[in-house]
C-alpha cells in the first residue's frame, strides 16, 4: 500500500486501488467533491436559480422542493438522495421546483410566494 496525503484536508491515508481510491485525495474528501458536482448538475437541470426570486449566487442557499409530497420517493437534499443514479435523480427532480432556502421556507410557512403549489 502506498502512503498518501490528501490535498484538500491534510489527512494522511493508505491508498488502495481497489477500493477506488485516489492517489492525490482522501475518500471522505473525493466523496464531498461528487456531491457538489452532482448538486451542481441538478441545480443546472431545474434551470440555475429559484424559481420565484431568480437567486443564483450560492449553491449551498438552492434546494429542491417537492410539489407533490406523496410522490416523493427520496430526499434530494439528504446525503444519499443525490448519490443514486442520475438517471433516477432527475426522475425525482422532475417532481420538484428549484427555490432559494428563503423562498423555500417561506412555501414551508405558507407564505403567497409559495401559494397554487399545492404545498
């Protein structure tokens, strides 16, 4: 096994091919990269900013909202939902609308920015 140190964290680990490491950063690190990335292509998938304000600014301030919550079949915000299959996160994101977490707690709270919603 190969002694590595990981780039982003400083964490020192044991490179394993065969577990899919890589030789230049962590596990935990790699697997923080894939989710960005892939909230990243969500986000672009349901057009790049919230649907009633136009935010855009910062990733992390952009959910997913579920129009219709008994057809819900996972979370997208939870650390696994944007971890299956892009074939069936995107089947799960045509249930939702993209929103600011301002506007999104605003739906929650029953607010007329998130009204005809069915929320």
């Amino acid at each position: 096994m190969i002694k590595c140190k990981c780039k982003i964290c400083g964490k020192k680990y044991s490179y394993n091919r065969k577990k899919g490491h890589k030789k230049t950063v962590c596990n935990s690190c790699n697997v923080v990269l894939f989710r960005r990335k892939r909230k990243r292509m969500a986000i672009e998938y349901k057009g790049g900013k919230c649907v009633f304000c136009g935010y855009d600014k910062c990733q992390d301030a952009l959910g997913f909202h579920h129009l219709e919550s008994e057809k819900k079949e996972f979370g997208l915000s939870s650390s696994t939902g944007l971890c299956r299959s892009w074939e069936k996160v995107k089947k799960e994101l045509d249930k939702c609308i993209l929103v600011c977490a301002n506007c999104h707690a605003e739906i929650h709270a029953g607010y007329p920015s998130g009204m005809g919603l069915g929320c």
